[in-house]
C-alpha cells in the first residue's frame, strides 16, 4: 500500500445507507466522519453515497481526509456507490466485503442501522471472540438505541452460551465525541482469546 492509504490508523465504520431514518443519525454520521478526519486516520467504510454512509463520507472529504469504500460490484453497477471518495475497492459479494474489511481495520465504530449493519457487527464480534480481530469495537449507543441488544448479549451470558469477558469485546460510548477517545482507551484483547471462546 501507498503512504497516503496507510496514513494514520483505519477505522473501519459500520452504518446505515438508509436515507428515511432520523435526521440526528446521519448528523451524528457527519460528526465522526469530521472527528475521524481531524485526528488524522482514514476511514474506512461500506462505500455508499448515500443516508449515514454518505453523511459519514462527505463530512471527511470536506475536511480532508482520506475515505477509502469497499462495496461490491452487484452495488456498483446499482449505481449505489460513492464516486468522490478517495479509493474505492471493488469486491465480488458480501462476505469478500467484510473479510477485506476486518483484515484492513485498526478500529471499528458501530453507529445505529439496519440488518446489514447488525450483520457485519456481529462478523466483527465472532471474530474478536475467536481471537481473529483484536482491535477495539465501539458501539455508539445514540439514543439508547442499542440498549435492546445490550440486553440481548447479556441474557447470552447469563444462559451461559457466552463468558462475561465477552462483554469486554466492546465499548459502548453515548456521543460520538466519545468514539475516538474509547478506541484510544480500548484495553487489549487478549492473544489467546481462543482459551474462553466456548467458556
């Protein structure tokens, strides 16, 4: 990879392409893409051009910073993907997407959206717990938004089909002025994660 793609950390963000949700969640997307930009790291992102994805990617490029989209080409030819994005990397399906996505990640942040987004957070935390990605996970919980599958995770612990150090494998931050000071702040994950996996 060149210098520029490589510039500071890659924080891969999982969001919404939804244009009809709340006003307030492609704000908050705007928000992170700015803060992202401003520290200096790239983002990484699904590629689209439009609702929090879209929101996420012009607010970076508006402030300079480097957005790199990784979409496939079913999208593409959909017309679905962003055209003035710094790179964008052309995938053959859904699951190329999300391994190319964790193998470039040095972060994640997780805003509030769909199934899709549900789908790659889950990828994400199955990886981590089985010592596959070790790099934080923030879920920005805007508007308690999260707060159903936070219950949801913890009845897993509680039926015991997952430890209580697997509620380590993320932060959940309330303002995405918080996002980047937790993904600093993250504490390592273990590197023998797979010891507790089935714990």
């Amino acid at each position: 990879m060149s210098d520029a793609v490589n510039r500071g950390r890659h924080v891969l963000v999982f969001c919404a392409s939804s244009g009809s949700c709340a006003p307030a969640f492609h704000a908050a997307a705007a928000a992170l893409g700015r803060s992202i930009a401003r520290s200096g790291d790239t983002v990484v992102y699904g590629g689209g051009a439009v609702g929090s994805m879209g929101a996420l990617a012009d607010a970076a490029l508006a402030e300079g910073g480097r957005v790199v989209g990784i979409i496939p080409r079913f999208m593409r030819e959909r017309e679905w993907a962003h055209t003035g994005i710094s790179e964008l990397r052309l995938v053959e399906d859904m699951q190329q997407r999300k391994r190319e996505m964790l193998k470039v990640a040095d972060a994640i942040v997780t805003l509030p959206g769909g199934s899709g987004t549900f789908e790659e957070l889950f990828e994400a935390l199955t990886s981590k717990r089985l010592g596959l990605f070790r790099h934080p996970i923030v879920i920005l919980n805007q508007g308690g938004f999260y707060d159903p599958l936070f219950t949801l995770l913890k009845s897993s612990v509680d039926e015991r089909f997952m430890s209580e150090a697997h509620l380590e494998m993320w932060q959940s931050v309330d303002h995405v002025d918080h996002v980047l000071p937790a993904i600093a702040n993250a504490a390592p994950w273990p590197d023998d994660a797979l010891r507790f996996a089935t714990r």
